[in-house]
C-alpha cells in the first residue's frame, strides 16, 4: 500500500493559503471532529508557503504540556527566560524573540490542536495575532474546551473560524485510489466511505484493517471489498477514544438504537430513561432526525454500531431485540417495514413463534429481493407449524436461489393427504414448476414418479385431467413429416382444436379445464403470497409424451390452420 498522499479539500486548502498571504493577513482556524483531516490540511497548507516571504512556526500542542507555563511552545521560545520580569513582559519578551528570528519576514504561526495550549501559551498566541507583520492560524476539536484567549481570536475578529465538514463521496473514491494505487469497486467504495462517514482517518484503519485480513483483493485491476468487516485493536482504540466512558443507562440507550436503528424517539423513550437519551444525545453518540411523521433516532456514527452490537453479550442481545420487538408490537405495526422489523428481532432473540407474522415476512423480504433472508424466515414459519404454505414458499424461494433439490425435498415432506385435492392441485403446480424450471435436464430427482403418483389421486376431472395427461396420446415422431400422428375424436361443431400446453398459465384461457387460479384452488382468497408465486409458472403436463412449447414461443398464440386461412372472406373496403 502506497503513501497517504493529500487528495481532495481544495477549497479549504485555498481558503487557509488566501488568509495567510492575503492583503489582509487574517489568521484561520479550522474545528471539526476527530480524524476530519484538520492536521493535515494545516500541514499542507503550512508547507506550500515559501520560507523566503514567511518565518513560519508549527506547534504541535498535547495533553502533557498542558500543565506547564509556555509548554505548548517549547519548540518556539528559547530554553531560558530572562529572570524578574512580570507575566506581561514575559510575554513581551517571547513576542520580540519571535520578530527578531524572523527577520523581517511575516510571522506564521501554526497550532495544531491550540484547545490543548496551557493559559500562558494561549495569552502569547492572542498577542502575536494581535501584532503587525504576523498571521496566526491552527486547529480545534469539536466537544473539547477552548482556552478564552484562543475562543476570543475570533470574538474579537481576527481570524476566521471555519467548520471542517466530512469529505464527499466523490473525493473519498479519488482518496482509496491514491491509496491502493488503482480504480476501486463503486460498491466497495460507497460502503467504505459511509462506514468512515467521511473521516479520512477512520478510513485509513478500514482500509488497513481490510488489506491485513485480505478483505481487500485487487481483481483484474479493480480493488474490491468483500464487505466482511473487520475491528483492528487500531480501529476499536479510535471508536472507544471518541465514545468515550459512558454509564449503564447511556450504554443501554446507545445498544437499543446499535440493535433497531432507526428507532422511533417514542420507543426509546419507553425503553430508556429520559435523562440519558438526552445525555446520549449531547455527547454526540445519537442524532434525532424527524421523517414524515415519525422522529426517528440513528447512531452518530456507522462503526458505532458495529463496535457496541460486537461487543454486547449474547444474552442482553437477545434480550434487548425481545424487548425492542415486544415495544412495537405494543404500539402497532404501522409501517411497511415494521413487519419485517419485528420478525427479524423475533428470530435473532429466539422468541419466534407466530408463524403466520414470519411468513408474512418471508414473502415481503422475498419481495424486495432478499432471498437470504427470505429463506431464515421462511424455513422458521415452517419450523412454527407453518405446514404447507411455508413450505411452499420455501420451495419457491429456493427455486429461486438455485438449489431446486432442497426445494423437491421440503415440498416431499409435506405431501398432500389423497382425499384433499385442492391441496394437491397447489402441490403439484410448485412440485412441477421446481422440476420444470429448477432441476437441468438429465438430473433425476424423483419428481416424475412422485408427481405421477399424486396425480393418480385426483378422482375428479378438471385441473387433475391436465396434470395426468388424460388429453393426449403420446405423439410419435416429434411432429416430423410423415411420422404417425395420434387422432382425436372431433368435436360437435365439426372443427379440431389444437391441444393447447405449455409450462405457463397464460396459455390457457380463463373458465376452461387447467385454469391455474390462486384464488379458486387456494384456503382462501389472496392469502398466500406463496400460491401467487408459484401460480405464475403453471406445472408442465406429466402425461406421457407431453411436453412444454419453447420458451421463445410461449408468447405466441395458437393460430388457425391453413384450412381455416383459406376459408376466411374478404371483405371490401367501403367507398369514401
């Protein structure tokens, strides 16, 4: 991995050189969280000045010389100090030492993390701001305390005060290209950038935690992310430094919403204490966002989440997502996605129990095209008594996902008893779709003979009559020209009808025999997501010799023959 190299912030990156060279001379001093990026930017921009014109001083101030007098510019006064003079002429003093080395030329001085600066250190940069021929600019970080010498530098107009926001997705994607050395995955760079929120430096441990456990590959050229994350003791130290400690009530507060983010402010409110939602708030760990009507509460921070949901014991996690589901059980599912939401923390607590809500939930999670989590619910609605919606479902959805032998296996286990033919209507058009569409040719899987058997049980004409084949003879030849072809009694009106098959349901038109309906054949009307499915894909004919039209031509209707062609009448065209 090459070397951070300085992309992006070009506007803040001008706006800090235009203040230090300007006519003006005003100072700047940039604030924002940490890991922003405000060391770096004063870096650069320190760095493209020319030594020629400016007599420049970088201060680096810390924690262990914050208690000492001028600790924070040791690096900038002489190591002694002239004995008997009164605070303001060792002021005095520091300021002529710093106008006499530089010689003519603009003082800038640089404070990197000046709300670290001991009171003397701060009075002495007030000072030099206030002096003729000398610029003063450095960094803060949001939530500390500021020193009232550094918070009076801008009170008092003499520098700028600029908020350093969190870099753009656009400029994060040019950031990990510089850094991996070529074009990375859109989809691996969007996740990565909302991960670090726009931190440059909560990135560089992403990165460096995701290259170590080669989680970051390079294919054909193009960096990828698995999407896997992983917590570096780097990255954890960094999140718990700007977390910070908290007590029990805040640590509920900030796992509650790590488990059901984004959670409604009246939830939370019935799950915690008051005053430490509003702790948690003011210290920066939550923000409180209003949506349509819902006001709605998120982590300030993505790795928040991930750090405290890693963290918390198997057993408050299970028993804080019971109780976050019991919460919005009690005030009502509303919203669309508060079904799912009660599912999902139903079947990670272990409290599942009520089929019907996991299978409601399966089919709106296979709805939105989630087939992983389609399946865990879908298998759990089947594993609560679910019986043979769920599995019919599942089997749909495995289908789906390409494992049609598990699907021919869990419709298997739950074969329709020979007295219920509606049941085995719906049984055989799933069993029959799965091994139709699912299963490749030349692969056996019992459906054929099992689908034979089951058809035999139907007693009664109708949707059976199409299922076991008893409308056509088994062709021969294939239909080539000159091979036998099987004869049909011909109807009263004296015309053949063409036999009509094919695998989907819309070849057969509405009221006659094969007619696949959701509503007719199923319990009751519209209640299985499931049946809607599976009644799209109608089961092909397991007569012997039936088979489907090609799927090219399944949109095609049946037209006449050329008997009917040539008896059809002109009619002439009326005169204008």
């Amino acid at each position: 991995m090459s070397r951070w190299e300085f992309v992006g912030r070009t506007d803040e990156l001008n706006r800090l050189l235009e203040a230090v060279t300007g006519e003006a001379g005003r100072g700047l001093f940039f604030s924002g969280s940490a890991g922003i990026g405000k060391s770096r930017l004063l870096r650069e921009g320190v760095g493209a000045l020319p030594t020629d014109r400016f007599a420049i001083w970088s201060i680096a101030a810390s924690a262990t010389t914050a208690a000492l007098p001028f600790g924070g510019l040791v690096q900038v006064l002489p190591a002694e100090q002239p004995q008997g003079l009164s605070p303001a002429g060792v002021l005095r003093w520091a300021l002529n030492v710093l106008q006499q080395q530089a010689a003519g030329r603009r003082i800038v001085l640089a404070i990197d993390d000046a709300h670290l600066l001991d009171p003397p250190s701060a009075a002495l940069v007030h000072l030099v701001a206030r002096a003729e021929n000398a610029t003063v600019v450095g960094t803060l970080r949001d939530g500390e305390q500021i020193p009232l010498p550094i918070r009076a530098l801008w009170t008092d107009d003499l520098v700028e005060h600029v908020e350093l926001t969190p870099m753009p997705q656009a400029e994060t994607t040019d950031l990990l290209a510089s850094i991996l050395g070529g074009p990375v995955d859109p989809g691996s760079a969007d996740r990565l950038g909302r991960l670090s929120s726009g931190n440059p430096l909560l990135l560089r441990e992403l990165v460096h935690a995701a290259n170590g456990s080669a989680e970051l590959k390079q294919t054909y050229g193009i960096w990828k992310w698995t999407g896997r994350l992983e917590l570096a003791p780097n990255l954890t130290d960094l999140i718990d430094t700007r977390v910070g400690k908290l007590t029990d009530g805040v640590r509920a507060v900030v796992e509650l919403v790590a488990f059901g983010e984004p959670l409604g402010l009246h939830l939370l409110r019935q799950a915690a204490d008051q005053a430490d939602v509003e702790t948690a708030e003011e210290r920066g760990l939550i923000t409180v966002d209003q949506h349509d009507r819902r006001t709605n509460v998120r982590l300030a921070h993505p790795l928040y989440g991930e750090v405290m949901r890693r963290r918390c014991p198997v057993s408050r996690t299970r028993r804080l997502q019971a109780h976050l589901a019991e919460l919005l059980e009690q005030v009502g599912k509303r919203r669309r996605d508060d079904l799912l939401r009660v599912a999902v923390w139903r079947l990670d607590s272990g409290t599942a129990q009520d089929a019907a809500l996991l299978l409601e939930a399966a089919v709106q999670a296979f709805t939105r095209y989630d087939v992983p989590l389609a399946t865990r619910l879908a298998r759990a609605a089947l594993s609560a008594d679910g019986g043979y919606d769920a599995a019919e479902l599942l089997a749909t959805i495995l289908m789906f996902a390409d494992r049609p032998e598990e699907a021919i296996d869990v419709l298997d286990a739950v074969t329709p008893e020979p007295g219920d033919e509606r049941r085995l209507c719906r049984w055989l058009t799933v069993r029959g779709m799965v091994s139709y569409w699912g299963v490749e040719p030349g692969v056996h899987c019992g459906g054929d003979r099992g689908s034979r058997r089951a058809a035999q049980r139907l007693r009664r004409p109708g949707p059976g009559a199409r299922l076991r084949g008893d409308h056509a003879p088994a062709p021969t030849g294939h239909g080539r020209r000159g091979a036998a072809q099987p004869t049909r009694p011909r109807p009263a009106g004296g015309r053949r009808r063409r036999p009509r098959t094919g695998p989907l349901h819309h070849r057969v038109r509405p009221g006659r025999t094969g007619r696949a309906d959701p509503q007719r054949y199923g319990d009751r009307p519209g209640a299985l997501g499931s049946g809607q499915l599976a009644y799209r894909h109608a089961v092909p004919p397991t007569g012997p010799g039936v088979g489907p039209r090609h799927p090219a031509h399944a949109h095609r209707r049946p037209g006449r023959n050329r008997r009917d062609r040539r008896r059809r009448v002109r009619r002439p065209r009326r005169g204008g």
